[in-house]
DNA sequence: GCGACAG
DNA sequence: ATCTTGTCGC
C-alpha cells in the first residue's frame, strides 16, 4: 500500500494495513551517531481539506537550522484516533522528498509505539521512510501511567499491560508533560535522551516546536493568496 | 451502554 | 488541528 492512495482506504482498511506494518517495526538501539535532526508537522485551516507540511533540519545538539522543506496538499482521509498517519503521511512524505540532505533522525508530532496498534505517525513515518524515528505528542493517546513530578526532566513510564510503550516527560515545569515514545529504529532510552537534549525552555522540544511554527506561517502567506484577496482594490 | 479519543 | 483576548500564576 503506498501513502499516495491512503486517501482511498476505509478506516477498517487502514487497521488492517497498521496491523501488516506492525511486523516491521523495530524498537532498537541506533548505533550510528546522530548529527542531523529533522522536526516535522503539518497545520490546515478550519474546514478545508488542504494541508500544510514542513520539516526542519537541526544539526545535533547544537539544534541549529540547517534546512527546510514544505509542501502544500489535500487530504481527504479524515481525521480518526488512532489513524493520524493515513491523514498526515502522505503531505510529510511530499516535504520529505524536497529535503536538502537526509536527517539521521526524525521528530513527529504525535505518538510513535505508545499507540493500541503500536503505530503511531511517528512509527508509520519512521517505516515508510525507513528512518529511525522518535513520536513526541502533546497528549495522550494509549497507555496507563503516573503524573511525572513536577520538576523539570521528571520522568513516568507509559505502559500496557506491563509492556513499556512511552515515557510521559515533564519538559517544563508547571507545565502537562509531553508523551515520547519511540518510532522506528531507535530505542525508548535514546528516543527520551534525545528529546530531552532538544528542549530550549520550552515544553515542545525544538524539531516538532520549530516545524509547527513553520507549517503555520506557510498555511497564513498562502491563505493570504488564495482567499482574502477581494475587494483590495476598490 | 458509557467514557476515551495523537492532530 | 483551528477559532481567539485577556488573564491568572510562576
């Protein structure tokens, strides 16, 4: 099944298609070093169907800007818990293809294994591209676990049923935590390492904050173009 | 039947 | 996710 024809899929196709992927997945350590970080994310307006992609390049740790990449869309998967990807991917993959250089690394906004089918946008993104891949998400989706204290890089693990499947992360304090878990070829140690390595001061770590800020500027310059651009003259 | 439910 | 200003708290 190529992400280009998801849009065709019925939900109960698209589980069908997370449960063969399943069987690709590989939770393990990523033994090459990791000097180019990507973050990538996607934004759209309210009832439309068009969609925003970008990613951004960091060299790491330093984390600064070496690149960037956007693409612009249409989706008509909906949006369904639990099949983010089938919505998302395809507009990734487009911003992904138009990349600079290749990141060692990717951060999605979303759950990597700490998913029911363990395939969170994190994971299927990590398998379709075959690149190691972490999920870093604002809530969470699947998984029982212990408020984090409230100190800074406190840690909880997420589980189901006794199966480690994420780490709830309190980035900053007096703020919720964010659930990382790992995607695709990397492990859960590494994937908590890493995020905690690109926090800046704020409870968004660096790739996915930047790649939202980024989508969300391209999604207002071309909203500007395409809508309100009657009566500027009269 | 009820509650939960990434973005 | 997006619609949106001020406002309470650290």
């Amino acid at each position: 099944m190529h992400p280009a024809h998801y849009e065709n899929l019925t939900p109960a196709q698209a589980i069908a298609h997370q449960h063969e992927l399943r069987r690709k997945v590989d939770i393990k350590p990523l033994e090459k070093p990791i000097r180019v970080i990507g973050g990538a994310d996607i934004s759209f307006n309210k009832d439309s169907d068009i969609v925003y992609a970008g990613i951004v390049l960091f060299n790491y740790p330093e984390l600064k800007v070496i690149g960037t990449a956007t693409a612009i869309s249409k989706t008509k998967f909906p949006y369904i818990s639990g099949l983010l990807a089938f919505r998302e991917v395809p507009a990734l993959l487009d911003a992904w293809l138009k990349l600079p250089i290749m990141p060692d690394l990717m951060v999605l906004d979303g759950q990597g294994i700490a998913h029911e089918r363990r395939l969170g946008i994190a994971t299927h993104f990590g398998l379709v591209t075959d690149t190691p891949s972490i999920g870093s998400a604002k809530s969470r989706l699947y998984g029982r676990y212990d408020e984090p204290a409230n100190i800074p890089l406190a840690t909880s693990r997420m589980y189901d049923n006794g199966e480690v499947i994420g780490t709830a992360i309190r980035s900053k304090r007096n703020c919720n935590p964010i659930y990382v878990s790992p995607g695709h070829h990397i492990s859960m140690e590494q994937s908590v390492e890493v995020i905690k390595n690109s926090l800046r001061g704020y409870r968004i770590p660096e790739p996915t904050r930047q790649a939202h800020l980024l989508v969300n500027k391209i999604r207002i310059e071309d909203s500007g173009n395409n809508n309100l651009q009657i009566n500027l003259f009269d």
